[in-house]
C-alpha cells in the first residue's frame, strides 16, 4: 500500500478526542506531517500539556494507524495552550493565556498549598507558568516557594523571582516580614493594578493567583480588572 497524506489523514480523523468530542484532524492537532517511503510521522498538539490523558490519546492515535495499515510511525507529542476569550470590559494580562484564581470562604484551608502545588505541577508537566500572591495581609509564598530576595526592575517594571520552573511574585517580597499590612479598599486596589499591569510576565500559559480569604476587596478587584479562566 502507498501511504498518501489522505491515507494518514483519514486514519487519523476516526481518533476523536475525548474531551472536545471531535476528531483530532479537524479540530488541527496534526502537525508537521512527513511521509518517507512506509514511515510516517507527526506532530500531536493538545491544548495543554497538562493533559491527564495524553498517554491515552497516543494510544489511540497509534491504534488507528496500525489498522490503516501503516506499521512505521514516530509521534511527537506536543502541546499549545490556548488563551482563553477576554471579556469586552477586561483588559487581560500582556503574554498570560490563561489566569487561575485560587479563593476559598475562610483562612487556614489550604489555598496556598493548592495554588504553591498546582503551579509547580503544571510546570513540571511543560507549562509556563507564574505565581502572584495576591494574600497581601499573609503573604506566604515566599516560604511555600523558597525564596526571598527582592525582585529586579526592567523598564520600570518589575521581574519576578524563579523557583522550582515558576515565575514568583509576592507582596512578601518588597515588605519587611515584620511590617504589619492595615491597608483597606483603595489601597488594596492600586496594589493589585500594579500587580497586574506593572510585573513583567513574559509568555505564560497559566498564571496561578492566590487569593486572600474571603471575597473581599482583593478578589473583587482581580475579577474587575482581569478575565479570569477557572
């Protein structure tokens, strides 16, 4: 048999992926297709290399080929986060795919935890990631992450601190760990403004918030200011 771009194609196109219910060839994530002599190979791009069942999805992929009748085939399997839709009266975040907030009703339930292992775990898997600590009256992600120096600036803007493959920025960072945080509404506002519009990010596909307890004025100003994906 003469394997054809249409021959791969078409094998291709029964794998359906089980998130997105449609097939991979459609929904584009075949890239880069060679053809040489009776091997074949391609790219398969997912739209998170977070995915929990990417092995799966190779599986099938592969499943589909060999009953195509192509034995030879080399699958490389990639992943391009995709930016979620910005609301018309938030403005997102220059280079930021996606922004993830962390919340919960009350302290001491693990909000930290969750966002500190969550950003370190996407990393791990491929992702870009960075972490802002918006818990401007516990700031602790300098702990949870390990570090503890005072950020660089670039262009008046300023670069946030690496660790474990995250991008780290904290209130922790630019205040004297014994200096108490009495600031109320406005004040908290213009600390998450800069936040959002004053650090350099760079290109990330998540960015991981940590919010305060509670929905008070530090949440809301976030989901104000910003298109927030989960």
């Amino acid at each position: 048999m003469t394997i054809t771009e249409e021959v791969v194609l078409k094998a291709l196109g029964r794998v359906i992926d089980p998130d997105l219910n449609r097939d991979i060839v459609s929904l584009g994530m075949v890239k880069n297709l060679k053809i040489q002599g009776d091997e074949i190979s391609f790219d398969y791009e997912l739209t998170t290399p977070a995915c929990p069942l990417k092995d799966k999805m190779r599986s099938m992929a592969e499943e589909a080929l060999r009953g195509a009748g192509i034995p030879k085939f080399n699958i490389t399997m990639t992943a391009r986060v995709r930016q979620g839709k910005a609301l018309p009266d938030k403005a997102p975040i220059p280079g930021v795919s996606n922004i993830i907030a962390v919340g919960a009703g009350k302290g001491g339930v693990g909000k930290s935890t969750v966002t500190s292992n969550l950003a370190v775990a996407l990393a791990m898997m491929g992702a870009r990631v960075g972490l802002l600590d918006a818990d401007v009256y516990g700031p602790n992600m300098p702990t949870m992450m390990g570090v503890h120096d005072q950020p660089l600036q670039q262009d008046k803007k300023l670069l946030p601190l690496e660790a474990h493959g995250v991008k780290v920025m904290s209130m922790g960072f630019l205040l004297d760990p014994d200096q108490p945080v009495i600031w109320r509404g406005p004040m908290l506002h213009g600390v998450m403004k800069n936040f959002v519009g004053d650090v350099l990010w760079g290109e990330l596909d998540y960015l991981v918030v940590d919010l305060p307890p509670g929905t008070g004025d530090v949440a809301l100003s976030l989901s104000q200011m910003v298109p927030i994906a989960g």
